[in-house]
C-alpha cells in the first residue's frame, strides 16, 4: 500500500519520507531500497539496539540465525515448532542506492519532531496512529511536519497502548472520530478502508495466532 501510494510522486529521488514508530527498521528500509531519503524515528532502546546490529552490522542476507519462539512454552504443536530457527535480515540492508539518504532518529515522536515544520512529503505509519497518549496531538504534529500536498499513509488498529495504564494519560476516540479530528485539522481523506487478517508478531506453526481488522488511510495536507 504504502509504495503504491508513492508512486504518485513523479520521482523518488529528493522525496523525503518520515517513518514514525520503525521497530527495526524494515519500512524505512524498503524506501530507501527505493530510492526515496527515508528517515526512521523509534524510541524503544530494545528495538534501536537490534535495529542498529541489523541495519550497520550485518553485511548480506540471512546472516543470522536466531529462535523467536524458544521462550514461549504454549500452544506448541510440537516440540521442534519451538526452536524453529528463521535467518535474518531476508534482505540485504546494504543495498541501497547511492543517490538516497537513509537514517534512524531515537527519540519520542511529540518531542523530536515538535518543531519541525513542512519537511517531509510522507509519513509512513504503520500500527503507530494508536502508540500515542493523545493521538489528536500525532495528527496535528504529522499535519504540521508534511509539506503542502504531502501525504499521511497510516495502517493500523486501535488498540491505544495506553488504555487502562495507571497514571498515564490516553485518549481513546472511535476511527469515526479520528477521520472526523483529521479533517478539523486540514486533511482531505484521499483514501480509507478495511484491511482484514493483518497479522502481527505471528508464528504460523503456532496454535494461537492474532490479527487485527485494521484500517488505511491516505490523507492529504491542503
């Protein structure tokens, strides 16, 4: 979704996308790989180390082996699902053309980002919209950080981290009420709709699997 969107810019080269909540790095990789200045944010310390190692460290595809599930004692068909092994990066993350820039930016999205204005052209989020305490201040910050003409290209649900958190703050509103808070603002919601059986941190050896009824949205700063 988020490259066929993308390809609506005329070029990739000189667009600069943001990529907000990154984990390892994989999205912002792939517009980099691309062709596009891609710019990952994450504030996880865990996943910064190991996106570090996989991005800078590794020098060619299923470098390492590692056992993901080795830790989870449930739900296990057999024993050898277990231990299963799965090689990692499946890419080579060196390959990136030398006309892109590609970087990592650590930090918590509302404070890094809180003063820039008109910078990029996208953001990309993906299972990030509900991360915040307060997601009516991620919509203005992204409308604020976006070029005129930029795009938001968002994928996810809402499972508001926060929800039920003693002494934290969090806002949960209805995805109707977030495309209405999006307009109020200043987007036009160029597309929205229904992604069923997303996926998320699966083992498909595994007797329990989750996956989420998310929503995409491409909404455009006018």
């Amino acid at each position: 979704w988020y490259q066929r969107r993308v390809r609506g810019y005329t070029q990739s080269r000189g667009i600069e996308v943001l990529v907000p909540g990154v984990g390892l790095g994989r999205l912002s990789w792939e517009f980099a790989n691309r062709g596009y200045n891609a710019e990952g944010n994450e504030f996880s310390y865990h996943m910064l180390i190991a996106s570090n190692y996989i991005l800078n460290k590794t020098d060619k595809d299923n470098k390492l082996r590692i056992c993901p599930w080795a830790t989870t004692p449930t739900n296990n068909l057999r024993h050898a699902d277990r231990i299963a092994e799965v090689s990692i990066p499946d890419v080579d993350t060196t390959d990136i053309p030398p006309t892109a820039r590609y970087g990592m930016c650590a930090g918590d999205f509302t404070e890094v980002y809180r003063e820039v204005e008109g910078k990029y052209d996208v953001v990309a989020a993906c299972f990030f919209l509900d991360t915040a305490n307060n997601v009516v201040e991620y919509l203005e910050l992204v409308y604020r950080m976006l070029r005129m003409g930029g795009h938001l290209i968002s994928l996810g649900p809402l499972l508001y981290h926060y929800a039920g958190i003693p002494n934290e703050s969090s806002i949960e509103i209805s995805w109707e009420d977030l495309i209405s808070v999006a307009k109020k603002i200043g987007f036009e919601i160029e597309e929205e709709r229904d992604v069923r059986d997303v996926p998320y941190i699966n083992n498909p050896r595994s007797m329990l699997n989750v996956s989420y009824h998310c929503k995409l949205l491409v909404a455009k700063k006018t």
